[in-house]
C-alpha cells in the first residue's frame, strides 16, 4: 500500500483506521531503528494489516531463499536478480492492535524488527540463540505474546461484569460453580463465545 510519508503520524489512542495503524507503525518502527540501533532498512519493508483471525498479534513475511541460514551474512548483489535486499512484508493483527497498549505494541514491533533486521542481513531468520540475544538488548520479548480470543469467558451472574478470560479448559470453567466472583460474592457463568452464548 503506498503511503504519504508526508501525513503526521497519528497519536496511538488515535489509530482508527487500518492505514493509521500502519503510518503509526512505521514510524515508530523508523524512530525504533535508531533508538535500538537495529540495522534495517525500514524502506525495504512492505505493510499490511490482517483482520483474519490469526493468533500472532504480528508476523514477518519473508521470501524464501535458498541455502540462507541466520549467522551467514548473505551478498545481496549476488543472490537475487535485483541485486538488492528483497522486500519483506511486515503483517499486523488488527484483533491484537485492538487489545494491546501502546507499550505492548511498540514492544511487538521491535520483536518482528529483529526478524526483518535477522532476514535483511541473513536471508533467513528463526528465534534461535542469535535472535534472544538481539530481542533481549533491544527489549523485546522473544516470544510475542500469542494473541487469541479466549475460550471461555466467566462472568459474575449478579453484576454481569467479566470476572476472567480462559484459553483452555481448566478446572475453573469445569466447575465454576465452585467459585465466587471477586466483586460480588456471586455465582459465575461461564460461556463460550465461539457459541454464540
Ligand atoms: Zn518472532
Ligand atoms: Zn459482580
């Protein structure tokens, strides 16, 4: 998507609009790469927002190149018809926008940076022992934190407030009427919103 690198980024609680996702995301990962010191052409990154369900709040979306393993520095000129890094395509989760603070976010970014920063240099990239240690000295968490609407939502049946979200079947949501909600003393219900209940 071209994008008008003229227009003011938009402030983050502001973001309304796939495209405003993407200016913010841009620039603060443009402001990130000299703040971190990460050694990426950030112009060499192509965006997209995704409103699938997916469970990875973001992903790198890279070409695959032959015989490219992270630790050996890749000669550009000699592997592709370009002679220049290819584009990689950096693919936001609306979903997880939505429901991660700013902080949260900005961390994400830097996380899918070390990937581009890993792919731009070795042509591959994975989590391995070199991507924990660039992750960690540019505080980013190695593993994003996987995002997914929960399973179960357990709610106080006299207040209706949500009391807690499970991702799996857990005693809680087994025998909820074991339980009583902070808020209220109350009974908790328990419900499915894959059901529609
Ligand atoms: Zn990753
Ligand atoms: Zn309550």
């Amino acid at each position: 998507m071209p994008l008008d690198d003229i227009k003011l980024e938009p402030a983050y609680d502001a973001v309304g609009t796939h495209e405003e996702l993407i200016r913010w995301s841009r620039a603060y990962c443009t402001r990130a790469v000299e703040q971190y010191g990460f050694t990426v052409d950030v112009d060499s990154v192509e965006w997209e927002v995704s409103t699938r369900a997916k469970r990875r709040a973001a992903a790198v979306k890279t070409p695959q190149i032959e015989h490219a393993k992270v630790g050996t520095t890749i000669d550009w000129e000699t592997q592709t018809p370009d002679e220049t890094v290819p584009t990689c395509t950096m693919s936001l989760s609306w979903r997880a926008f939505d429901s991660f603070g700013r902080d949260e976010w900005a961390a994400t970014l830097r996380h899918e940076l070390v990937h581009v920063e890993q792919f731009q240099a070795f042509g591959a990239t994975d989590h391995g022992p070199a991507f924990k240690r660039r992750a960690t000295a540019v505080d980013a968490p190695v593993r994003v934190r996987r995002f997914t609407d929960p399973k179960y939502v357990l709610t106080c049946t006299d207040c209706g407030d949500d009391v807690a979200y499970r991702y799996r079947d857990c005693k809680l949501v087994r025998n909820p009427s074991a339980y009583r909600s902070a808020c209220c003393e109350a009974d908790l219900s328990c419900e499915r919103p894959d059901d529609g209940t």
